[in-house]
C-alpha cells in the first residue's frame, strides 16, 4: 500500500481499531510510564509464512505519533522464517505499548492471508487458472485481507458491490431465470461492465451462453460436470469455479480448464501468522 491508498482508505479504519483498544487511556502503560522516554523494540516472527502488512502495521503507531521509525528487515511478499527479526521500532514507549496489539493485529491477519493464500497459488502454478478471492470478508477489514491476498500471489475478484456485476442465485431468482437476469443487467449496466452469471446446472450453462454472459461462474458443481460445462463454453466465455474450495482440495480442479478459481477460504478461514514484538528497552 502507498502512502495515497493508505491515507484515503486505510487511516480511518486504523483509527478506528485504535479507538476501539483505546477508548480514555492506556491505564496499564500510564502506570508504569508517567512520561515521555524514547525507547525500542523488535519485531520478531514466531512461525515460518509469508509477511504482509508491514506499512499498515508502522501506520498504525506513526498516526499515535508520527515521530514513530520503523526500520524493516523484509518487504511484503517476502518469505519469513521462525525466530527471525523482521523490524525495529523506535520512539516514545508509551506509544509502543498503546499501539503493541492493535499493530499486529493487522500484520498478523494479513501475513496469515497471505501465507495461506501462497500455499494455494504454487498448487496452480503450471495451470493457466488464476485464484481469486471473494467479498466474504472480515467487516471493515476488505482493503487489507484483499491487499494480502495480492501479496500472496492471488487475484483480486470484485471490490464491493458497485466494483461489477455478479449474478448470483437469489439475482436470477428475484429476475425469473438466467436470460431474464442477463438481459436485465445489460439493460442498466453501463457498457463497459462486464456481467457474470453464477450456474449450477448444464441448462442454465446454456441459458447464460445464449444470454451472452461475459463470464460463468460453475458454481458447486462436481469436477466432472465442470469439465463439460467448460467444453460446452468453449471459450464463448470466461469460466470460473467455485464453491468451498481450500488449499486441501484445490488440486482437483487444476485440470479442469477454467480461467479463474474463486475461494472464500483466503479471507475467512486464512489461520494467523505469529508475530510478536520483543525485547522492548529504552534508548
């Protein structure tokens, strides 16, 4: 994230955390650090993955106090092992202490998005089907989790509701079927969009192929029915799977030819990555 993105969309959500750890004071640090004293601290990784967030992560104490430095040992994207320094942070130590948890937290849930989201994009590596995530996202933490998931070499699906056109079962219902919904759509959508049409059944392939869909998305369907689906298409769209897909049973729909493979695991079930901030002194 550059310092734009983060300004525009990223200091007010970090604010908020912030409040939301800090509602009056710090009691525990206004105990024991009546005043001010420079001072720093490491951070340390605990468990081998891939690192992501670490500007959010300065930010978050730099809008405490921008007298903050950070001095980082790695960049996102890199691959971090147990044991090793990634940082050293140096100021006011009240500041260190206040913003401790809040910090990494960020990096934490993104590193671990990110790790998770590497280990499922090198199964596809060789394959021409891009990993995508989805909105099924952590609320107020979007801009991050989807960030990390580019840092672990996935692709990013659709930002929010107003970024494209997904039609999704309850769409198609709410329209009367699959060519009432895509026509409906290419009626009010701007002629730049792209429209995408979620089926899950051989004739309603058909239907969005007929309807003119730019992209379809074989949702739940066995790896078999994909693979017909995919021949039926033959191009006339872009194809997408989905449907519970992890990291234990993506290799099953490596061979089945579509463009893309969306998975919501990224987001929400992504486990952290351990990192801590040790041996705090004052300098």
């Amino acid at each position: 994230m550059n310092n734009i993105t983060m300004k525009l969309n990223a200091d007010h959500l970090i604010l908020q955390a912030l409040e939301e750890d800090i509602t009056s004071e710090d009691i525990t640090t206004n105990a024991v650090m009546r005043t001010y004293q420079l001072g720093t601290v490491q951070l340390i990784c605990k468990q081998d993955g891939v690192i992501a967030g670490l500007e959010v992560f300065a930010r978050t104490f730099q809008l405490l106090d921008p007298e903050v430095t950070v001095t980082f040992y790695v960049k996102d994207g890199d691959c971090v092992t147990n044991k090793q320094v990634l940082a050293d942070v140096t100021g006011d130590i009240r500041v260190l202490l206040s913003g401790e948890r809040t910090a990494l937290n960020y990096l934490q849930r993104m590193s671990g998005i990110a790790t998770y989201t590497r280990s499922i994009a090198d199964l596809l590596k060789g394959s021409k089907t891009k990993l995508l995530d989805t909105r099924k996202t952590t609320p107020n933490m979007r801009v991050f989790e989807k960030y990390a998931v580019k840092v672990g070499g996935g692709y990013n699906h659709r930002y929010n509701l107003s970024d494209g056109i997904l039609l999704k079962d309850n769409h198609i219902g709410a329209a009367g079927g699959v060519k009432k919904a895509i026509t409906m759509a290419k009626e009010y959508a701007p002629f730049v969009r792209k429209i995408e049409v979620e089926v899950e059944t051989m004739e309603m392939v058909k239907e969005a192929i007929e309807a003119g869909a730019d992209i379809i998305m074989l949702d739940n369907m066995t790896p078999e029915m994909m693979k017909d689906a995919v021949s039926y298409i033959n191009g006339r769209a872009e194809t997408e799977c989905s449907g519970n897909v992890t990291k234990e049973n993506v290799t099953r729909l490596v061979d089945i030819g579509v463009d893309y493979i969306s998975s919501g695991a990224l987001t929400h079930s992504a486990p952290i990555l351990d990192v801590s901030l040790k041996n705090l002194h004052a300098i």
